[in-house]
C-alpha cells in the first residue's frame, strides 16, 4: 500500500473507508465480468451460434 497522506485520526477512518469501498468496488467489478461473460456463453451455446463460420480476411 501506498502511504496515507491524510493526518490524524480522521484521516486513518477515511483511509480505511476508501479502501474498503475500493475493495468491494474490484470485487463487484470481477463479479459483473464473469456474469457477462457466463451471459455471453449460454447465449451462444442457446442460440446456437457459431463464430467459426466468419472468416474475417
């Protein structure tokens, strides 16, 4: 970690607020990539579509 700047008492709770909020904000982020991506998958494996059949040349 990076060294906090902000001083006193006050500014370790908010440093620690921030950080916490930046904590669950990468893990809402991983979360939301896999859902898209297990999206993306079902609804070629539904729709059945096939990407091998584009040749892009």
């Amino acid at each position: 970690m990076v060294r906090n700047f902000l001083k006193g008492k006050e500014g370790d709770r908010i440093n620690v607020l921030l950080s916490a909020a930046g904590c669950n904000f990468s893990k809402l982020l991983r979360a939301f990539f896999l859902f898209w991506i297990n999206f993306l998958f079902f609804c070629t494996r539904l729709f059945q579509i096939s990407f091998s059949r584009y040749h892009f040349s």
